[in-house]
C-alpha cells in the first residue's frame, strides 16, 4: 500500500512538472527528484521493519507456547457463572500473563511483584490486652481485635514467577506494623505433571476449609472467624509438601493431602524427624443454572504437641497430646446472568470441631486432658451498586466440658481465675460496608458486638483501607 502510494505521488509529479517548467530550474527539479526518493526509501524500510517485527512475533510466540505447558488452575467449573470482577473477591487482583503468552515470554526470568498495603483504626470499648477466648486453651498466632487507633495492619510483599516448564515458584513477605518480617509463604510447585496432578513444597496456606488459603487482604471481614482464631491460631501454614488431584470431569473435583513438620499450632515445634502432622481435603463444585455455583469441602487436620505453652493468671500451663480437627466448609455465589460487575452475592459458612486429648500439666499438678470443641461461622456479603458492598457475619463457639485431672487441684476448676478451663460459648456479631473504586484499592467500616468472655461484650468499631500495587494473581473461587 505504501509503495502504491509514493508511485502515484511520483507519476502525479511527473506529469504536473512540465507544466511548470518555465517556474523551476534544473535545481529545483533535482531536489524535488531527490525528496520522491527519500520518501520512497522511508516507506519501504518502515513496511520491511513492520513486517521483520511481525515475523519475529509470531515465531516468539509458537515457540514460547511449545515450550511451556498451561499452568494447573484452582477451581474451574464452579466459577464460571458467578466469579466476581471488581469488588465480590479481594480488591488487589491484576491476573498474570498465563503461561506461554509473549508477555510471559519477554520475562521469563522477571518474577512478577506485588505490594498490598493495609491499615486500620480501631475503636475498642474493652482493653484488647485483656482479651482472651473464655473456654478455650489459649492459642498461638493473630488472636483478638487488635490494637486500638491507628495501626499498620498486615503488609504483603510477593514475588512469583515461572521457573522453567517444569516448575513455578512463589515468595510472600508478611510486614507487621511493629516492624517485623516473616515469610508467609515461601513454596515451589509442578506445573506439567499431567493427569490432574499438581505438587507444591514449602511453606503454604494450607487448602484445609475454605477461608484458611486466601491472603488476609482477600477477606470480606477485617478480622477472621473466631473458629479460625480458636483452633488454628488464625491461619494454618505449615512448612511441608502438597499433593493435590483434579479430577477430570465435568463438575469441578478435587482432592488432596498434606504432610509438615508440626511445627504450626494446634501443634508446637517437638524437635523430631518426620511427619509431624497430615491434612487431607476433599472439594467439589458445580454450577446451579445460569447465575449461580457453589463449592463444598471436607478436610481433617491431625497433629501434636510437646509442652505447648500458655500462661494464665501468673501460672505456666503446657499441653502435651493430640489435636484433630474436622472442618466442613461451603460457599454459595450468585450474579444476574453470570455476570458479577453490577450486582452479586455471596453466601459462605464453615464449622469445625476439634479434639485434643493428652496431658495438661500446671505447676506441680499435671494428668490426663480430653476435650471436645466445635464451632461456625455464617457471613453473606451482598454488592448492591458496582463499587459497593455489605456484609453480615456470626460467630459461634463451644467450649465444651474438660475432662481435666488437674481441675480438682490447686483451684484450677475456679472459672473465675482460670478462664481456658471454664465451659462457656463465645459469639461475635458484625457487620460491614466497603468502598472499591477500583480492583486495585477498598475502604472499609466494620461494627461487631464480641461475646468472647462471660459477663464482658466488646463493642468494635474498625475503618480499613487496602491498596495494591503491581501484578497480583487472581484468587481461587
């Protein structure tokens, strides 16, 4: 097209020439000469560099998708017809080039970087540090609401890349605002072992229940559920392996287990070879017709401990046995049509009960421990307007009744005085509203009425700010 355009600039110049030849002088023509040619070089080697690029490309791009084989993806089925867009998941989310695209194969050894920062202002009625479980054996990890006024929440820092065609890695920093560091997950997992199949070693959020897999910043709460608060200490990440199968079949199924060291509460670091504990989880998913889908779950989590430790009112307790717990989880999403953008819905609970059975010792007095807990949690958060949500959550607990030598000692059965060994039923209501102008920040107010301890409800008032920077892969449904 360009050459056909400069040869009829040029014949146009020719036949006008003549007819104006008594106003230029052979100079004249010489450079008008001299330009047509200067114009024809430039266009012909532009539409040559176009056309190398163009070449150079396409061959890019086969050989990339040769090389590297598709990343195995988490749920597929049952998000399809409700995954939400901008506001129903967490606000930060960019998805990253998939494997094998040219973006992926312009930087195949540039992991991608993310940056979520978070802060909150709290208003508490009750002394935060005064706030403990009633009923339940003190646990490790976040636990309670947090300090009051302003603080820096959880700040994360995650680099992620593709290895090489076997094999991808990940590496999250969580950034405390008391300026402390740790790795929140630090794994590396197959990608093209085939058949469903998908290993991953290292330090991860372990896929037990449904809440415990996503990143803090991808809650619809501030906070997590006091189930989770209770028997996993907030979140469960052990240091460990993954094995995970998906079922080749229509309706979305998956299972898997988990082996670690036992290091991560319910359990305690006990200085042995070995597993020190195992998960096993099953999911399945379908959709329910053109506008909604759901997910349920089953998982079961077994460990130990060796003088897991806790003080309570000036004694050092320590538990020494077992804990199992059994988690049911399911998730219920719909969006007119499929499509979430406008308006959505997303209906969510889990239950858990847990066992530990073993020794309780407390100074000089010790002997046999055995107690049954459970406990749930149901939220529903609705997206009435495209950028705003709100959402309702209850919290239920039960303590159970301790089958405890050590309650007939020393004044330990006093419930007064030693709250974990008491039978009581903590409860939390809450509500929230949020803002996300974009996918890339969310604002948010959050009231709850905490019932943690007897004769003593917390009123909590938090706003939460989250921003996101840089490429962050999307969660799963």
């Amino acid at each position: 097209m360009y050459k056909q355009s400069v040869m009829a600039a040029a014949l146009a110049a020719a036949f006008v020439a003549p007819l104006h030849a008594h106003a230029a002088d052979d100079k004249d023509l010489a450079e008008i000469r001299a330009q047509i040619k200067q114009m024809k070089q430039s266009y012909e080697a532009r539409l040559t560099a176009l056309e190398q690029r163009l070449q150079d490309a396409q061959a890019a791009l086969a050989q990339a998708q040769n090389a590297a084989a598709p990343a195995p993806q988490a749920p597929a089925a049952p998000a399809t017809p409700a995954t939400p867009a901008v506001a129903q998941e967490a606000p930060p989310e960019t998805p990253v080039p998939a494997a094998g695209g040219t973006a992926a194969a312009a930087n195949a050894f540039n992991p991608q970087i993310s940056l979520v920062l978070a802060g909150t202002y709290a208003n508490l009625r009750r002394d935060p540090t005064q706030y403990r479980l009633q009923g339940f054996l003190p646990p490790d990890g976040d636990v309670g609401p947090g300090a009051r006024s302003f603080t820096l929440g959880e700040s994360e820092l995650t680099m992620a890349a593709n290895i090489d065609p076997m094999f991808q890695g990940q590496l999250t920093f969580s950034l405390s605002g008391e300026n402390t560091v740790s790795v929140e997950e630090g794994f590396m997992q197959t990608r093209v072992l085939g058949g469903g199949l998908n290993l991953k070693a290292g330090r991860f959020l372990s896929s037990i229940g449904y809440l415990n897999s996503q990143h803090a910043h991808a809650w619809d709460f501030v906070d997590a559920p006091l189930v989770y608060q209770a028997f996993l200490g907030g979140q469960y990440k052990p240091d460990g392996v993954q094995a995970r199968w998906l079922a080749p079949t229509d309706v979305f199924l998956e299972v898997g287990a988990e082996f670690g060291s036992g290091r991560t509460f319910p359990g305690n670091d006990r200085n042995k070879n070995g597993l020190g504990s195992t998960a096993v989880f099953a999911h399945v998913g379908d959709d329910i017709g053109d506008s909604g889908s759901y997910r349920a779950g089953l998982s079961w989590l077994h460990t130990a401990s060796n003088d897991r430790a806790y003080d309570e009112n000036g004694v050092p307790f320590a538990f020494s046995g077992h804990s199992n717990v059994l988690i049911a989880d399911a998730i219920y999403k719909w969006a007119p049509n499929g499509n979430p953008t406008q308006q959505n819905f997303k209906l969510q609970g889990e239950y858990m009960r847990r066992n530990e059975d073993g020794a309780l010792s407390a100074a000089s007095a010790d002997g046999h421990y055995d107690r049954t807990q459970s406990g749930w949690y149901l939220q529903g958060v609705y997206q009435f307007m495209p950028t705003w949500r709100a959402g309702l959550r209850y919290d239920h607990l039960v303590s159970g009744t301790p089958n405890a030598a050590i309650l007939a000692v020393n004044d330990f059965g006093n419930s007064a005085l030693y709250p974990s060994l008491s039978t009581f039923s903590p409860s939390r209501a809450t509500a929230m509203v949020d803002w996300s102008p974009s996918e890339f920040s969310r604002f948010r107010l959050q009231l709850a009425r905490d019932k943690s301890q007897s004769g003593a409800s917390d009123n909590q008032i938090y706003l939460q700010y989250i921003m996101s920077l840089g490429t962050h892969a999307a969660h799963a449904f």
